[in-house]
C-alpha cells in the first residue's frame, strides 16, 4: 500500500482540497483508495467530498485505541473511494499522547488499500510531523506567499530533526548531544544543519550513518497551490534551494495548481472540483499532478539529480501552458470590446519578459547542477 500524507506549515494554503480530490483521482484510476482525516480538532474533509456529518471517526478510536479500526472507515458514493473521517469535536492533534499516536500509525498502516491518503493538520507539531513520516515520499503544499513557502521549508526542517532524533537511540553520544543542547535552551530549529551534522560524525559516526540512510529514504514533494500568475511559479526553486542547501533534501516538484473561482462553487455544491467540473484548469492541474504519482509509485524508483531538475523544468512550463488557458477568456473580452488590442500587446510583452526572465534563471540553475553533479555532488 502507498501512503501519501499531505502537509503543510502554514494553514488554509489548499492541503484538504489536494487530498481530496488527488483521492478521487486515483479512485478513478481504479486504485482501491482510503482517504483519512487527520485534521483533528478541525476537520472538514468530508464537507470537500460531500459526505453527510460522519457519526464515528478517529475519535472514537482514539477514545479506546482497543476498538475495532475497521468502524471507523465508511464508504462513499465514489467507486473505489472510502472514507477515515476525523474528529472536529476533540481537542487537535497536538493534544495527542505518544501511545495514541503510535497506536493511530498501526492501524493505518494494516488497512486494505492500494493508496492511503492521509490529510494533515497545518504546523509542525509532533504527530503531524510523525504522521508525515510514515511515508519518505510525502507531499508539502505550500502557496506563493512568502509565510506559506517560509513555512513549507520549516515544516520540512523539523521533519529531518524528527528523523535526526528518532535515528538517534537514547544514550548514545549523538542523542545526548542534541538533549544538551535542548536543555540549554537552544531552539533546535534554529541550528544550522550541516554544521550540526559535521559535528555528530565526530562523536558519533555509528549514529551519524543511522541517520543519513534513512535520509536516503525521504525524499519529500512539493506542490505549490493559488497561483496567479506564471512567475509565482519561481518561489518553488526558492524553496528547492534552501532545502537543498541547508537540510541535504532533494524535494522533487509535482506541479503547480493555480487558483480557480469554480472551485467556491464547486465547494457550496458539497462536491470535489473533479466531479463538479472535471475540465476545470483547476482539476485538470489535479489529474496531471495524479497522473504524476501514479507513474512514480509503478517506476518505485527515486529520481536522480537530472530527473529532479526536470521535475522543476516541467512544472515550469506547465505553469505557462495553463496561464494561457486561463488567459482564453480574454479572447471573449476582446470580442466584446472590453479589451482592445493595445491592451493586448501590452500584456503579451510583459509575459514575454517574465518567461524569458524565468528561462534566465533555470539555465543558471541548470549549469550549476550539472557542475555539482560533475564534482561528485551527492545528498
Ligand atoms: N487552487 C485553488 N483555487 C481556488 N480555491 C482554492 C484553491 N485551493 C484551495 N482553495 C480554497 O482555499 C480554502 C482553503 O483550502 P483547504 O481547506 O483545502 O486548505 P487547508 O490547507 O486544508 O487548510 P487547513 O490548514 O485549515 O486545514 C478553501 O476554501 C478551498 O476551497
Ligand atoms: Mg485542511
């Protein structure tokens, strides 16, 4: 079974949506899906795919963590699809104890699915962060906004802290480095990694190879949601840059989605964009990002530094195919006059430029790839 967790730092920037409809997608594809809500505390996934108020769900496990899990999942109207609904009623996620978290994981882990799509919660609270991790392949939202990608990345670096400290076992000299400095009061998240990192391969080889093979495992993606226009595509190699930089991840690029006013309705109608209108741009954008899971969870191997570089490539381009087609609508504007073609070269000129800005920058970016990787560069 392939879990995919959807995360985020900051909140409201689209995971819900993206879960949903990404379940739906893959439930089309005939893949049996699970789509669970572990939004606790605030969860809505059930008005996104049109469920009535659910009676039972992770709440009613988490109040005996005994029962039988199998209560807790109902079926939808969607063929393929079934449903893990989550709790508005108890306290968040933060509030969850150890033993309830681990016992959570178990039960998600045994269920009989091809694809498990778990909805997170927004921040960085421990479970979140566990719960992200019961996958190395999980996926981070994040809008162009400069909170939302900021938080994106710092979402990112507590995961590998979390890595770090659950590579580590108790006593070990690189545990009780990182207790040390826990206790001094320093923040752990304002520690520069790759100084941190160089410093436990001294004391503590052993526990320093722990954790950089599980590294090799986690390979997070990103999909960057609202966009309005193609260059906001450019913050994804913002973010790219300092997870590559400061956290040693190499995070591969599933897609842009840009905004989508249909999606209002879409939602008042109690339905996933996809069954509401599956041309819409917004869940055209979700059947390509689909398609793009599905091939990498058949080809089961990781990308390579070239093919990641593509990833970025092509939700570049991708970006620019669908502003054009979001762009149609001025044709009609045209017709009707209320845009003349002054206004027209205008705009086409000023889009020439930031496509042509944008190519500026992958190509440096593409040279200095490939002198990275030609020295022997590797995470
Ligand atoms: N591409 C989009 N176009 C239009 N509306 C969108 C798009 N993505 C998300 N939205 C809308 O933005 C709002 C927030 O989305 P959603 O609830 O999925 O975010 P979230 O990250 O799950 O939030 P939370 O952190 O509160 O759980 C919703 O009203 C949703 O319909
Ligand atoms: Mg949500």
């Amino acid at each position: 079974m392939r879990i995919l967790p959807i995360a985020s730092g900051k909140g409201g920037v689209g995971k819900s949506l993206i879960a949903a409809n990404l379940s739906v997608a893959f439930a089309q594809a005939g893949k049996r899906v699970i789509l669970a809500d572990l939004d606790l505390g605030a969860s809505n996934l059930h008005l996104i795919i049109g469920c009535r108020s659910p009676q039972t769900g992770i709440g009613t496990f988490l109040s005996d963590t005994r029962s039988d899990f199998s209560r807790v999942i109902m079926d939808t109207d969607i063929p393929n699809l079934r449903f893990i609904p989550g709790d508005a009623e108890i306290p968040g996620s933060a509030n969850l104890k150890q033993n309830q978290i681990t016992a959570l994981a178990k039960r998600l882990l045994s269920v009989d699915a091809d694809i498990l799509v778990i909805d997170l919660g927004a921040g960085s609270h421990q479970s979140i962060l566990d719960f992200f991790l019961l996958s190395g392949r999980g996926i981070v939202v994040s809008t162009p906004t400069v909170t939302a990608t900021l938080n994106a990345y710092l979402f990112l670096k507590n995961t590998v802290f979390r890595l770090m400290y659950s590579s580590f076992s108790r006593g070990s000299p690189a545990h009780i480095y990182l207790e040390g400095l826990r206790k001094e009061g320093t923040a752990l998240q304002k520690l520069y990694i790759p100084k941190l990192l160089e410093h436990i391969s001294r004391i503590d080889p052993e526990s320093h190879g722990k954790f950089l093979k599980r590294m090799q495992y986690f390979h997070p993606r990103l999909i960057l949601n609202m966009l309005d226009e193609p260059k906001q595509a450019e913050v994804a190699l913002k973010i790219r840059r300092s997870c590559s930089e400061y956290l040693g991840l190499d995070l591969e690029h599933l897609g842009v989605i840009y905004r989508d006013s249909l999606q209002d309705i879409a939602l008042a109608s109690h339905l996933p964009i996809l069954l509401y209108k599956n041309e819409a741009i917004l869940s055209q954008a979700i059947y390509r990002i689909a398609d793009k899971i599905l091939q990498s969870e058949e080809d089961e191997v990781f990308l390579e530094g070239r093919s990641i570089e593509e990833s970025f490539q092509e939700a570049e381009l991708e970006a620019e195919v669908d502003f054009e087609a979001r762009m149609g609508y001025v044709e009609d504007l045209l017709h009707c006059g209320a845009l003349s073609m002054g206004d027209l070269v205008e705009t086409v000129k000023s889009q020439q430029l930031e496509i042509n800005q944008l190519r500026k920058e992958n190509l440096f970016l593409k040279s200095k790839l490939t002198k990275a990787i030609t020295q022997g560069f590797k995470i």
